[in-house]
C-alpha cells in the first residue's frame, strides 16, 4: 500500500498543448504520453476546447467541481458535473469540451485498450465503510473530505495505491467523504 500525497504529484503540460496536468500516477513509472499502460491525472480547466488524442486508450473523466458538456464525435453530448457518474470513452476519437460556468478541476483515468481495462467508481460516505480492492491495480483518490485507511490519514486529493490480492480496505471517514476508487485489471 502507497499513499500518493497531492503536494508530490508533478504537473505536466497536456500533450496538445493546451493547458495542465497533474500526473497522480502512470505505470510503468518511466513512460511518457505515447508508451504508458495506465495514467490517472487530474486537470484544472480554464477554457473550452478539443481534447489530446491518445491513440488505444480508453479514458474515464469525472469532474470535481464546475461544468462542462462533453461532444464526442458520433455520440449524443453529456453534461458533467460533480453529481455525474464518472464518463468512460475512447481516447482516440475526437472529443472537444465546453464549459458551462467557467472553469472546472477534472480526475482523469487512461488505461491501453486490448491490455487493461479499468472502472472508475464514485462513492459518498460518512459512516466507516469497506471497499473491496480486488485483483490487480485499485487506487483511492480523495476527492472531498478526508479519511483514515488503517494507519493512514488522506486528505483531499490525495490518492491511495494497492496491488495485490484482494483485500478489503476499511474507510473511517474524518467528515463527509467522496472517493473515486479505480480499479485496472488485465484485459
């Protein structure tokens, strides 16, 4: 188990150039943009506009705070907010992004088609609750309030790593508290 402080992550400039990223984590540790398996990210977005192409790679987008509505060529728009579900698309079709009222902080999950699969869960709590990690990969991302995981406090944003065998993983919530929990599997 890892725990993925907020003040650690590094910031990145998005591979079209139009704006940054914080990387929260990317496997292996060593690729860049075009070579990873799977990247979690977050983005804090001032401006509408298109999307990074990321060829083979399916994407997960929840959005934290603000507004947007999501155009993906050849599928009807989608309104984001932080009370939608997380929204899964492919990252190589286009894809462009309006604001509704201005700017927005987004959580961003990229796993390589045909390799990993991933799912992205949303869940608000303010009782403990346990959270099963199962095979593979699952992260933890705080996205409001904080929590202890056994020994370990997470503050918002940040994010809680596990590989392993499955384990479940008991969430004692400081306040109110709404996790993203990522998990990636082999596909």
């Amino acid at each position: 188990m890892r725990i993925i402080r907020h003040a650690d992550c590094r910031p990145m400039p998005w591979k079209n150039g139009g704006g940054v990223t914080t990387e929260i984590m990317a496997w292996p540790p060593e690729a860049g943009l075009d070579n990873f398996d799977w990247r979690i990210s977050m983005a804090q977005v001032s401006s509408g506009g298109p999307f990074s192409v990321f060829a083979g790679i399916d994407r997960t987008l929840t959005v934290l705070s603000g507004a947007m509505r999501l155009a993906i060529v050849d599928a009807p728009p989608v309104e984001l907010s932080p009370w939608s579900p997380p929204h899964a698309f492919p990252g190589d079709v286009a894809t462009s992004a309006t604001l509704i009222d201005g700017p927005i902080l987004d959580f961003n999950v990229m796993s390589r088609r045909g390799r990993l699969a991933h799912l992205v869960e949303r869940l608000e709590f303010s009782n403990p609750t346990d959270v099963l990690a199962g095979d593979g990969t699952s992260l933890i991302f705080v996205a409001a309030g904080s929590a202890r995981v056994g020994q370990h406090t997470l503050a918002a944003m940040d994010t809680l790593h596990y590989d392993g065998a499955p384990v479940v993983l008991r969430i004692e919530p400081g306040e109110p508290v709404t996790l993203l929990h990522v998990s990636i599997r082999d596909q």
